[in-house]
C-alpha cells in the first residue's frame, strides 16, 4: 500500500473509532441518569450525587498525594496486566497448536478459576508480605487463565486452509503466523485481554486494601473507616476512568490495527 494510501486508511480507522465514542458516551449518560435516580430514591448516604462525586474526584485530582495513589495503583494494574496478557497469550498459542495441551491444562485452568482472587491475595500476602509483588502475582494468576482459554480458542478455530493458500503464494512459517493465524486468534483474545484488564485494577484495589500496600486500596479503606461515601465513590470513578484511559488508549488501538483485514467486508462500516 503507497503511504499515501495507508495514511488515509489509518485516518479512517482513526476517524471510525471516535465516531463509535458515541454510544460509550451514550451508556455512561445512561448510567450517570440511574445513578441520579438512585440518589433521589435512597438518599446522600447511600448513594451520593452524582455532582457532588464529580466535585469530590476533582479535588483528589488537585492534591499531589492522591495523584500518587492513583498512579501507583495504575502501575501495579499494568505491570500485572503485561505479565498476565504475555504469559496467557503465549501459552494459549502454544496449546492451540498442540491439542494434547489444551486437554492437560483444562484441569489446571478449572482450579485457577474455581479459586477466588481474595483467596490467592491472603496466600500471596504470607508468601511475599505487604509488597508490590503480592498484587502483581495476584493480577497474573486472576487473568491469565482467561487470556489463555480465549488464546487456544482462537487458534484451534483458525481457518486452515487460508494457512494452506498463504503457504501456496510463498509464506513461510513465521509469515503464516503473523499474517493469518494470529490475526484470526485477535478476535476472541482482544476482548479477553479487556477483561482481564478490569480484572487487573479490581484485584490490584482489593490486594491493597487487604495488605495494606498503598495506592487506590488503601484510599478506600481509610474512607470506609471514616464512613465518607462520597470520597469512596470519588476514588471508584477515578478508578474507572483510569481504566478507560488504559483500554481505549492502548488494548482498542491494538485490536483495530490487528483487525484491519475485516474493513475490507465493512464498506462505511456496514457488513455485506
């Protein structure tokens, strides 16, 4: 493709994926609505206004320290995340070429899941103590065992015989992978990779509150302590928009340049 060319479909792509902010916006009025709703049905006490949150998050963005928590939850989340989507992804790939694999870890992937994450942060707290490392170890054994399934799904689903045309017209092993397998295995692990991204912030908050470890965590449990519903409500909506930050400024790009070759059936964002 001429540069020319490819900056205009880049453009596009850029183009489509602001315009589809609309309907994210659109959920978020929703949600903002069923929030304002809730405050006139139960009161400021259990669930404050929805302004008067707002109000409450933009101040904790005005102080130093918040901003630190803030970021060093975020840090831990995404360190985490790393380690889970690049253990999960390549192991899945791995066991989606060899069945006999996938067969072995289904058990091992039952027990991961069947645990719950409060579980593994109380025995990562005994391993590592009140660290970084226990919300890291954590994140990675909550979220890879979903990157892994939907990893080995993707692959064993592949279409092969595009794998045998492309082999026709000359690629080569490493050009098959890159080019048809592992864009075929983009569709079910990019959405994989979102979730375990908000299973990273959530067990990354719930490790901090427990082992005491700063950050957003900690945060909380000091405005649960002090019964300020508004500050807690304050640092959940921080939280989220960090985590939106994250997903539609890193995870979305990725699978939209990954996915590139399905506009071609797409024409002005219609399916034939």
């Amino acid at each position: 493709m001429k540069p020319g060319a490819a900056l205009l479909d880049r453009a596009g792509r850029l183009l489509d994926f602001l315009w589809s902010g609309w309907a994210g916006l659109a959920a978020l009025a929703l949600l903002a609505a069923a929030w304002q709703a809730g405050h006139e049905a139960w009161g400021a006490f259990i669930l404050p206004d929805p302004l008067e949150t707002v109000k409450a998050a933009i101040r904790l963005m005005g102080e130093a320290e918040s901003r630190g928590l803030l970021m060093l939850t975020a840090q831990r989340s995404l360190a985490g995340f790393v380690l889970a989507a690049s253990a999960g992804v390549a192991l899945g790939l791995t066991a989606g070429y060899a069945p006999a694999v996938m067969r072995l870890a289904r058990p091992l992937l039952t027990v991961l899941l069947g645990v719950p994450p409060i579980a593994w942060i109380v025995l990562t707290m005994m391993w590592f103590g009140t660290t970084g490392t226990t919300v890291a170890v954590t994140i990675l054994i909550a979220a890879v065992p979903v990157v892994f399934v939907a990893a080995a799904e993707g692959i064993a689903k592949r279409d092969r015989e595009l794998g045998q045309m492309a082999e026709a017209f000359g690629y080569g092993l490493a050009g098959r992978f890159l080019f048809i397998d592992l864009r075929q295995a983009a569709q079910p692990i990019f959405p994989a990779l979102a979730l375990a991204l908000g299973t990273s912030f959530k067990v990354a908050i719930m490790a901090e509150m427990l082992a005491n470890a700063g950050g957003v965590g900690s945060a909380l449990a000091r405005a649960r302590s002090l019964l300020d519903v508004p500050q807690a409500l304050a640092w959940v909506v921080l939280t989220v928009i960090a985590l939106i930050i994250v997903e539609y400024g890193l995870v979305r790009p990725m699978e939209g340049e990954l996915e590139r070759w399905r506009r071609a059936a797409q024409p002005w964002g219609v399916k034939k």
